[in-house]
C-alpha cells in the first residue's frame, strides 16, 4: 500500500478550562485513510470526534503531533479539505447553483486554466445531476428540504474535487427515511467519485454501513479505542443491516462504545425506578412482581 | 396529524352551516391563537381602522367642547392650518427638513456601517471601539448643542451634526451585532473551500448581513426623525422642527398638529420604502 492519504500522528489537543488549567480533549491519536478509503469515527459524546475532524480540517490547531493529508502537514483550512458539518452551511443569499459555484469565485481558484474552468463547470453539472438536484438548482436553501439541503452540502465540498471530504455527523439532524436514503446515495455516490472520507457519527449502524473501516473513540482524553474492518465491498443494500455478521459487528462495536463512556449507566437510579414502578403497581392491585 | 384529522370530522359534521360562514367561523377561532395568520383585506382593514379609530374620537372630542380649542384644536382648525402653512412654505420647510435628516442619515450610514462591521468581524476592533462607542451612545444628543454650534457654528452642518451624533453610535453597535450573530459555520464553511479573509469579510459576513443592516438602516431611519426637533433647535430659521417651536411660542397649537402629522407620515413612508426595498433585494430571506 502507498502513503496514506490521511495520517495523524500523535495528536492531542488540551482546551483552556475554567482556571486556565488546559483540559485534554483529544491524546496521542494515531489514525491513517488511505485512498479512497471511507473511515467512520464513533464513539460516546464527548469523546471528541467532532474536534477531531475539526483538526484535520485546519479550523482547530493541534496542540501536539502532525496531522497530514496527501503529505502535507495540515496548517489552516484549505480547498484540498471539503468539509460538510450537521447543520447546513449553504450561503443563504445564493442559489443552489451559485453555492456550488462558489470555490470558483475565489483567489485561489483564479489561475485556472480555461480547461481547468470548464472540467469544473462539467463537474458541477455532473454532481447536480448524480445528487439529484437539477430541479432546484434556482432554488435558495431555505426552499429546500433538510436532506435536500445536505445533498447540496455534500455536492458544494465535492465540487473542488478535495483530497479527502470530512464530513461531521452530516445526516445527524435528518429524519430516519430520508437518512437512509441518504446512505445509499452516499454509497452510490462513493463508488463513482473515489474519494478519501473521513466521517464522525454517533449512529453505528450508519457507521458500519457506509465505513470501509469503523474506529471507536474512548473519551477523556479522546483517544483510539479499536478499530473494526468492514467486510463488505461498496454494492451494498439496506437489506445489508439484517444480517447476522453485520449485527454481531455492530453489537461488538456498542459493546466497545459502551465499555469506553463517560457516562456510566446511573444502575442505582435505574434500580430506584423500578422499585417505585413495583410499589406503584402493588397500590394499583397489580399481580406483576 | 391528530388536529387536522379532528378538523375535517368537524367540518363535516357542521353540514349546511359550514357552507354558509365558514371563513368566518375559522377566523374568529384563530384570532384569540398567537401568531395566527389573519387575510389581508383584514390586515388592511384593521391599518386603516387603527387610523380613524383615534380621529373619530379626537372629532368627537371637539364636537362637544370636551377640551379647551387651545389645548386640542379640532380636526378642521388642524387642516385649516395645513392649508394655511402650505401657502406660507409648507413645502419649503419640508424639503429642508427632509434634507437634514437624509444628510445626517447617509453620513451617519457611511462611518456607522463600516465600523459596525469591523468591530463585529474583529475581536481588536471591538476592544478598541465598542465601550467607548457604547460610552459616547449613551450622551444625550440634545446635550451636545452648545458643542456643536460651537465647533460647527450655526449653518446647516450643525443640524446635519445633531442628527448625526444621534444615530450614528446606535448604527455602530446595531450592526457589530448584526455581524456577531452571523453563524460560525458560514465562515468556516468558506474557509474550506479555500476562502481568504478579505474573500469571507466580502463575501459572507457583508453579503450576510446586508438583510439585517437594511432593517437597520429602516430603525435609524425613524430615529434620526426624532431627533429633527431637536435638530433645528440649533439656530434654524426653517423647517417643520423649526416651525412646531415658532408655534409653540405663538401658542398655535394646530400648527404644532400639523408639523408633528407631517412628520410622522413622512417617517412612515420612509419606513415603507425600506420595507419595499428590503422584500425586493432579498427574496431568499427567512428571520
């Protein structure tokens, strides 16, 4: 196998506390993406996932280690890293058309060549019509729905054809039918742009489903608990989740999940709940134990 | 799914009833509901009543002598002495007062604006200029006076100053929070697709914030008005801030009437025009 296309080498990165006293929020985190690789990152809340994909993006500076895509180490935000985050970001006062078109205006952008230009106006078209929103290319985002505005999302961080697209818990905010359609067109997607992805989501379902590779987080510090290979190729099907070594895959990764939380099972509040629900069923004359 | 399923059987259930008023029926129920949509011919309706409701009672006020002439002239002395001012320079008065306020406005806009957006943009900025901006913000306009006619003497920019003093430091901090609220995700956004600073302070937090700074600019609009009084305190020998004083010293009280009518129609068809202009340069937005 040839360089990774992602690796982060030893990175950490501590936050100012309250009494100025820098919290750990992420520690010695090795991870790699090589290319075309689709790497999900899962764990408990608060075990840094998020800031993670922050780091690699350059919105966030690293407070120790390197962090390099395509070879180079990561210093600020930059075009080679697409970005799509929970909430939409598509520029409100612009049209579909134009958010897609927006990297194009920019000075980094300006030296294209003209075949440069019109291999990017191709790919817009062609990434329209993949994600299927050539009808509302006039559209503003605020006439879209929630998934369709994610479509958008995705479309506009693929347009510049980046090294790798980050994408932060992208279909979190999204209903459960529309999310699966999501997937597959994510998968079907995916299989014809080969791009590099990385992809923090708390859903391991999700995770399992669209990942070549899961890595599950523990918290506090935020660090590389395992990692879980995906078996299966690219041509998958929601029927897919139905099977038993896809559920035994998901079982061993919540058990991980949940051997790692911050936040343990409160079992003497649990136990108290049940005492008052006996008690309360004995007063209602119930014959349940 | 529930209420609109319990909705229909009612409708149904009313039978020739429903035909016969059912509009009516539905929104004499939503009045009471807060935020209830109500028709526009409602809308327009209500606006005008809302005007006549006080005339009607301000006529019958008069009618029966309830009050003093001198205290409350009645509705025909006030337009008796509208006609009476528009043969004597109505027009003229209006168009110099018309004149201070834009002025002041547009200069006020022109240093306010840019500020606003630098301090909301920029962490140094806003250390740098926000507590002394909301400092200066909270000094009475009206105190300057004195400062003014002696820095700036007793020609028009006086007025234009006074105007200026009173809400340039509101455009200031208005805007700067119109910019901080400006989602994060927005900049960050541009940033990965490559964005320089200049690129997102032009084409993000400007274009993102022009709805805002419009409905800005509409507020101060209406507070530079307020302050046109005050304004042509300043050693003015016309105006409608001018002639309300003069009337006030001839104890002309239907004068008084007409000045602060005129004043308040013209600031309501500014308000108008913003609005216009607002729906017309920003299809896309949703508060």
């Amino acid at each position: 196998m040839n360089a990774p296309r992602v690796s982060l080498e030893r990175v950490g990165k501590d936050y100012a506390g309250h009494d100025g006293v820098p919290v750990p929020v992420l520690k010695g985190i090795d991870m790699t993406a090589s290319d075309h690789e689709f790497v999900a990152i899962v764990g408990a809340s608060g075990c840094g996932k998020s800031t993670l994909l922050r780091l690699v993006a350059g919105l966030d500076d690293v407070t120790s280690g390197t962090i390099r895509v395509a070879g180079r180490p990561v210093a600020g935000p930059g075009p080679d890293r697409g970005m799509v985050f929970q909430q939409s970001t598509l520029f409100p006062w612009l049209t579909v058309w134009q958010n897609l078109r927006f990297s194009r205006g920019l000075a980094v952008n300006a030296e294209a060549t003209s075949l440069e230009v019109s291999q990017y106006l191709a790919r817009s078209e062609a990434l329209l019509n993949m994600m299927g929103l050539a009808r509302v290319r006039e559209s503003y985002p605020n006439q879209l729905s929630g998934g369709m505005q994610q479509r958008v999302n995705i479309a506009r961080a693929l347009v510049a054809n980046p090294e790798v697209l980050l994408m932060d818990e992208p279909f979190g905010a999204l209903d459960a039918q529309t999310r699966e359609t999501m997937h597959d067109l994510v998968l079907h997607l995916f299989a014809a742009e080969k791009t590099t992805a990385l992809f923090v989501t708390h859903d391991v379902e999700e995770a399992i489903y669209l990942a070549d590779r899961v890595v599950v987080l523990a918290p506090n510090p935020g660090r590389v608990d395992s990692t879980h290979v995906v078996p299966w190729g690219r041509a998958r099907a929601q029927e897919l989740k139905l099977e038993s070594a896809f559920v035994t895959l998901k079982g061993e990764i919540l058990a991980r999940i949940r051997a790692t939380s911050a936040v343990h099972a409160d079992h003497e509040l649990l136990a108290s709940m049940a005492v008052g629900a006996r008690a309360q069923s004995v007063r209602e004359g119930g014959t349940n134990p | 799914m529930g209420a609109a399923t319990v909705g229909t059987r009612k409708v149904q259930g009313g039978g020739s009833l429903q035909q016969a008023v059912p509009a009516q029926g539905r929104s004499r129920l939503r009045l009471g509901r807060i935020r209830a949509p109500i028709s526009k011919t409602l809308y327009g309706g209500l606006a005008v009543a809302g005007f006549l409701l006080p005339l009607a009672i301000w006529e019958a006020i008069s009618a029966w002598h309830l009050v003093g002439r001198l205290f409350l002239p009645s509705p025909a002395d006030v337009w008796g002495s509208l006609a009476h001012w528009y043969a004597g320079g109505l027009l003229r008065d209006t168009g110099i007062s018309v004149y201070r306020v834009v002025a002041g406005f547009v200069l006020a806009c022109l240093i306010g604006v840019p500020l606003g957006l630098f301090i909301g943009a920029y962490k140094w900025c806003e250390a740098l200029l926000q507590p002394i901006n909301d400092f200066v913000r909270y000094m009475p306009a009206s105190a300057f006076i004195p400062l003014v006619i002696l820095w700036v003497g007793i020609g028009e920019g006086s007025k234009i100053a006074i105007i200026f003093i009173g809400v340039v430091f509101q455009i200031v901090v208005m805007v700067a929070d119109a910019v901080r609220k400006l989602p994060d995700r927005y900049l960050e956004a541009a940033y990965t697709m490559g964005a320089r600073e200049g690129e997102v302070m032009k084409l993000v937090v400007w274009r993102g914030t022009w709805p805002q700074i419009v409905d800005i600019l509409r507020i101060n609009m209406g507070w530079a008005w307020t302050y046109l009084v005050v304004a042509e305190m300043v050693a003015a020998d016309s105006g409608l801030g001018f002639a309300i004083l003069q009337a006030q010293r001839f104890l002309d009280t239907a004068k008084i009437f007409v000045g602060i009518i005129i004043i308040g129609l013209i600031g309501l068809a500014f308000d108008l025009l913003f609005r216009a202009l607002h729906k017309q340069m920003f299809p896309w937005y949703r508060p």
